[in-house]
C-alpha cells in the first residue's frame, strides 16, 4: 500500500462510495414512500417502482376505507392501540425502572445486594424465552389493551441502564440535600431525576422503539381486530388477497410516520441513545 | 442506646423503608412476568399440556425433550430451525459487523455532511420490523417485474436472471439475512462510531510519527482499540439472531420446505398452531440455554479482554 493518491481523489473517492451505500440504504424507504403514492398496478414494476408518476392520495383513502367495518377494524383503531400502548410502556416504564434503579444505586436496604442479582441475572432473559408459558398464563386476558402493556412496563435491561448512571453520578449534591432534610423521594425526584436526563431519554427512546415494533406478542395474544396493533395489523393486511400494493405501503407510511418524525427531531439523541446502551453492556 | 445511635437507626428503618417502596413495583412486575414465566416454561415443558382440551396438565418427563432432540419422527423440525438459526448467525455476524465497521471507519473521517449521511444509514433502524419484512417482500418479488429482479437485470445488462427469491428453498434464508442485514448495520455502525471516537488521538499522532501507512493504522491502533466494542456488537447479533422470528413469520411462514424456519418459529407454532404448550415450553428452554451460553461466553470473553487491558 505505497501508493500515493492525493487528498482531493481520495475525498471525491469517499464521497463516491458514501453515496453508492446512501443510495442502497435509502432505495427501499424510497420504494415503500413513492409506491405509497402511486396507482397499485404501478408499483410492482421493476425499476419503474422508483418512477414518481400519477401520484395522488389515493392509496391513501383508498386504505382507510378498506378498514371501515369492525370486520376489518378500523385504522384509527391500530393506531391508537400501538400508541396507547407505547405511551404506557414508555411512561410507566420510565418510572418503575428508575425508583427501583436508585433505591439499588443508592440507598442503604436489607436485600438490596440479593435483589441486585436477580436483576442482572433477569438481563440475561429475551422476552423470547418466556413468551409461550406467558402465553399460557395469560390465556384469558387475550384481545386487551393492558395484557399488551403490563408486561412490558418491569424491564431488568431498563433498571441495568438507569443503575449504571446513577452510580456513576457525584454524590456530593445529594447528600447536602439530605443534610438539608430532604427525603428520599424529594433527594430523587429533584437532585436525581434533573441531573438524568440522558439516561431517561435512552431508556425512553429504546423502549418506544421496541414498543412500537412489538410484533411476536400481539400475534401470540390478539386476534380482534379493535385491538390490534400496527405491526399485527399490517401483517394481517398484507396477507389477504386481493394484494393491494399500494394501500399496504399508504398503511406503512403512517405506521413509520411517528417514528421518524420523532427520530428526525431528536436525532442527535437516539444515536447517542443507542450507541451508549451498547457500550455499557 | 444513645440519642445518636437510636436516631440512626431510625433513619436506617426509614432508608429501608423507602428502598423497598421504590423497589417494589418493578420487583413485582419482574416477578409476575418474567421470573415466575421462566419458572413456568421449566414446569410445563415436563408435562403433557395442551390448549385444545380441558384435561389438566399430567406428568410428561422429559419426553418432549427426547422428541424433539432424538426422536427421528419429530426432531427434524427443531435441528432444522437451529441449523437456520446457525447458518444466520454464520453469515449475518462477520457481513453486518465488517459493514457497520466500514461504514463507522467512513463516517469517521472529517468531511462535511457526515451527519447527513450517518442519518441515512441510521434510518432502517427505527423501521419496525414487521414494515421492513411486508416491503422487502415486495421487493422480492418473483419475475422480471420484481424490484430486485428488475435493479439485477439492469446492472447486469440482462446476465442475472429473474430469481424466486422467497419461494426457492436455496434464496429464500439469504434473502431474509441481506434484509436484517439492511435493517441492523445501522445500530451496530453507531455503536462502533462511539467506540472509535474513545480511541485516544495520540496512539494515532504516536503512528503517524512512526510513518504507519493506512492499513497498518487500522491493523495495529483502531482494531485492537475497538476490539471489546465488536466483540459485544458480534455477541449480541448473535443472540438476535437466534431471537429471528417476526422476518420468518411475515414473509415466509418458515418454509419453502422448512428454508427458513427458526428455533422461536417452531416454539410460537407448536403453541399456537398446534396447541402443544408442553412441548414448545420445551422448545422455549432450549432456546434459553442456547443464549444463555453465548452471554456466558461473550461475559468471559469481555472479563478476560478488560483484565488484559
């Protein structure tokens, strides 16, 4: 490797490959976005799939209209439940997994030690390993809201992140407030939580991430469609004939449109976010 | 007892008081839903229950144990889906990591508008899986009209032909490892990025004066510096994907011919379809044991990496 190129070709050669990978990486979202606008015989059409013509919202209208019977469910119906339930995962996980991260960060209780091991031996655990006697279990609580959201809200892997910041924070602001007189829960709720952000917004970025894209459960534990979720729903859709390409990606698009509207705005933290929960593994 | 100690001790009552206050809610969630379900999963995986009939769960040893690893009538579909998870494993790990790896080593050089195009690698990864798996089938779709087919063809000039991609038993697993590919190589990439950007700037500053060439820049100061970050990147792919489901279930069902069925599809049928909660219980512990070893391993491997550091 003596070969010597000089600054300029080997930048203009970077830029190159950067943008044939940029180009790959995006030609399925690009796919799935222009098919969303396209009349549905257009979109299986080879290379012809790219070509944004006859564009119109259609598919669109088309879609919600399809899903306008209890028989089918309702479109709204999927949306609210993917977002009633990632709403409720998302805050009260937030909550459960924090108070139980500090109370093992940092105060002084008999158990603490044995509890903390359970803990990280639960980490180990995917939702995978325990989803058919969870199955089992909860066979009579099948086609509602809180069955998609309860099990979800404890999460060992949330507790892992908030404990290791919380250990790593300088205690010396808490201990004047406790000084002061502060309790704990105040000590918590106003010298903690202020100084945690970070690792609050990781937990709650990786967990809607999840939530939204929870599929194995609901499809274990939903069959109504009132109840279902996005990801079941657009599985269920794009699985009965006659196949309507266009209205299946119309559906995609809104299912993805939360995400990436909160990703967009937050990018800077969802990349931090999951670049440091895979370091502190 | 004097006033001090008595107040102390109070405030130790107190302390744990409040210590298991804040615990408990998470304690008993972790408890309901997944320490007594993974207790559970050992129970049922010895009994003979199913979901179809109303007789109680009776005593089944570990018959479903020996169907599903020895007994020639059944085994096949659980060392088939293992052999799936493997090959998946196999080919996902070391083609995902090398790409995250390039892509971090690109992004890392200092041009502009790297961030915009961090941001487009980034982008599958937000996609919920069951999106990409419904529009990576289309894509795949069979004959000269499918995206794929279509994009071969024309950079080709016509030498590939049209494939079945999903519906031939020797594409079909390949298919759904270069979509997780797309879909995953996002995350791995800004993890690695965190991890070459914690690599210090004088062991560079110290090549340079040394003459180190670019190659041997990577070979002798990024790899060993990233190495803890790849091994735990490569570890936990390797977990996901012995997790491969919601790709398999979406797009094809497991098949053609049983191509593309995994360890988790074959637990969720054999519980679902088949009502057999005892035996994919059994399936479930199988599961388990097998991502429990690779944590223990990559645990080992870590401990050692940092006690050599």
């Amino acid at each position: 490797m003596t070969t010597r190129r000089s600054r300029p070709a080997r930048t203009a050669g970077s830029y190159l490959v950067l943008t044939v990978l940029a180009l790959v990486f995006m030609a399925p979202i690009a796919y799935l976005v222009i098919g969303s606008f396209k009349p549905s015989s257009e979109v299986i059409d080879g290379v012809g799939g790219f070509v944004p013509r006859d564009l119109s919202l259609d598919n669109y209208t088309g879609m919600l209209g399809r899903f306008a019977s209890p028989a089918t469910g309702y479109f709204a119906d999927f949306f609210f439940t993917s977002l009633l339930v990632t709403v409720c995962v998302v805050a009260f996980g937030l909550l459960v997994n924090s108070m139980a991260a500090y109370a093992l960060a940092r105060l002084q209780w008999v158990g603490r030690n044995a509890v903390m091991l359970g803990v990280v031996a639960l980490t180990i655990l995917p939702f995978e390993a325990i989803a058919v006697p969870l199955f089992y279990a909860l066979n009579d609580h099948r086609n509602t809201y809180y069955i998609q959201i309860l099990p979800f809200v404890a999460s060992a892997f949330s507790i892992y992140l908030f404990y290791s910041f919380f250990i790593g924070l300088p205690k010396e602001t808490e201990e004047a407030a406790r000084l002061d007189g502060a309790g704990v829960w105040r000590t918590y709720l106003q010298i903690i939580v202020p100084m945690s952000k970070p690792v609050f917004a990781t937990v709650a970025i990786l967990s809607f991430l999840t939530t939204w894209g929870s599929f194995l459960w609901p499809v274990m534990m939903i069959d109504q469609p009132q109840k279902r979720p996005l990801p079941l729903a657009i599985a269920v859709f794009q699985g009965q004939p006659p196949y309507d390409w266009g209205q299946i990606f119309a559906f995609g698009v809104l299912m993805v449109l939360p995400v990436l509207v909160v990703f967009l705005l937050f990018q800077r933290w969802f990349v931090q976010s999951l670049a440091s929960s895979g370091l502190k593994g | 007892m004097s006033a001090v100690a008595t107040r102390r001790s109070g405030a130790r009552r107190r302390e744990t008081l409040a210590g298991w206050t804040m615990m408990a809610p998470a304690a008993v969630g972790l408890v309901l839903f997944v320490l007594v379900p993974f207790l559970l999963a050992g129970w049922l995986s010895t009994q003979n229950v199913r979901l179809d009939t109303p007789q109680p769960p009776s005593w089944f040893g570990f018959e479903h144990y020996r169907r599903i690893l020895l007994d020639p009538d059944f085994r096949t579909d659980f060392w088939t889906g293992l052999r799936n998870n493997l090959i998946f494993a196999a080919v996902v790990v070391p083609l995902q990591t090398s790409l995250a790896l390039a892509l971090a080593l690109l992004l890392n050089k200092p041009l502009r508008g790297m961030p915009v195009f961090r941001t487009f690698f980034f982008m599958p990864v937000v996609f919920p899986m069951a999106l990409v798996a419904v529009v990576w089938k289309v894509i795949y779709t069979r004959g000269e009209l499918g995206l794929l087919n279509s994009v071969l063809d024309t950079i080709s000039f016509g030498l590939i032909p049209a494939q079945d991609w999903l519906g031939n038993p020797s594409t079909a697993l390949l298919a759904i490892i270069v979509m997780s590919i797309w879909q995953g190589a996002g995350l791995q990439m800004v993890i690695i990025l965190a991890g070459l950007q914690s690599i210090p700037a004088e062991l560079y500053e110290a090549a340079a004066l040394d003459r180190a060439n670019a190659w041997q820049r990577l070979r002798n100061v990024t790899l060993p510096g990233l190495r803890n970050t790849l091994i735990f990147v490569a570890m936990v792919t390797t977990i996901l994907s012995f997790r491969l489901f919601d790709q398999v279930y979406i797009m094809t069902g497991g098949g053609p011919q049983d191509a593309t069925t995994t360890v988790m599809f074959q637990a969720v049928t054999t519980a679902f379809q088949t009502n057999n909660v005892g035996r994919a219980s059994a399936i479930t512990v199988l599961f388990f044991l097998i991502v429990l070893t690779i944590t223990l391993i990559q645990r080992r491997v870590l401990r050692e990496e940092r006690e050599i550091a």
